[in-house]
C-alpha cells in the first residue's frame, strides 16, 4: 500500500486519532517539522496544522529569546488553534 492510499480523505480523522496513541507522535511531528513535509498527516497534524505550528514555534522561540531564554520548547497552541 503506498502513502496516498494509507489513509483516504475520508479517514484524515482516523488518521489523527491513530497518531494520539502513536508512542513515537512527537518524534515524528519533529521530522515533518524540521523536513517540512507538505503532504499527510505527521504527529497528528495535518500540513495546513504544521505550517501554522511552525509559525508558532518561530514567533515563540523568538519572542523567548528576546526575552533572555533558552532551553526546550514544548509543544505549542491548542487543538482548537490548530483546527481546520
């Protein structure tokens, strides 16, 4: 099966749904984040979600270290920030 076949758009639910009990979600919204993927859902977000949570991360990296701080940055907005 290949990836545009994995999940049809009738299942994006599913998909996500599939990705909140995925032990490795985190790590693999991390590499879509990081390759900018441009299609499917990644860590339980879809490519739309992702360009807005990268946004995100870069306004609120910034604003941190504008402020002095430095460390991890955890995971960012709410499931209704990020809805399509």
């Amino acid at each position: 099966m290949d990836s545009e076949t994995f999940f049809s758009v009738h299942t994006k639910q599913e998909a996500v749904a599939t990705c909140q009990t995925c032990p490795v979600n985190n790590c693999c919204l991390d590499y879509a984040l990081e390759f900018e993927s441009e299609f499917g859902i990644w860590g339980g977000y879809t490519a739309r979600q992702r360009v807005r949570y990268r946004r995100e991360l870069k306004l609120y990296a910034a604003t941190q270290l504008r402020q002095g701080r430095r460390g991890a940055i955890s995971k960012l907005g709410s499931d209704d920030t990020l809805s399509e």
